[in-house]
C-alpha cells in the first residue's frame, strides 16, 4: 500500500475534518485515515493508483480541493456547508 498526505483547502476545523474523515471512510478502500485541520492535510494509505484520483474527487466535491486545483466559490461554499454538517453529526 502507498501512504500519501494531501494539503487541502478549504479546511477550517474539527467539523470540516469530520466530514471528510467520514466520507473517505465510506470509501472502503483507503486505510489509515488521518485529517490535521491545524496543518490543512489529509492522510491515508491505499493500494490502486485509481484509488487516489477518487479521493482527489470526493475532497472536491465536498468543497476541500487539493492544494493546486481550482477552488472556486462554489468549493468555498459547499466547504461551509460540509464543515457544519460536521460540526452537528459529531455530537
């Protein structure tokens, strides 16, 4: 398996780390899932080289793009909208 870290954007807090740790989980093909909101990055191990392109995808479609790639307003928002539906689920 390949472990990677990832700096991300859009990553503000313990609700945003929530939301992304959760739905990298629902994956199931990624392992040792860590996400450092203080250091803006997302670590995990995987094993297909296409495994990471999904990551890639997921992160951005939940409003965290990977450092280099586009953020527009709209990542910005649904970022907002990720980090509160963390926020909530963890209690």
């Amino acid at each position: 398996m390949e472990h990677i870290v990832l700096s991300v954007q859009n990553l503000k807090c313990g609700g945003c780390a929530h939301t992304i740790t959760k739905k990298l989980s629902a994956l199931e093909i990624l392992g040792d899932i860590c996400v450092e909101a203080d250091e803006n990055t997302v670590s995990f191990s995987y094993a297909n080289p296409n495994d990471l392109e999904k990551v890639k995808k997921v992160l951005a479609d939940i409003g965290y793009p990977v450092v280099g790639e586009a953020n527009p307003l709209s990542a910005m928002a649904q970022s907002f909208v990720s980090c509160a539906v963390g926020r909530f689920s963890k209690n």
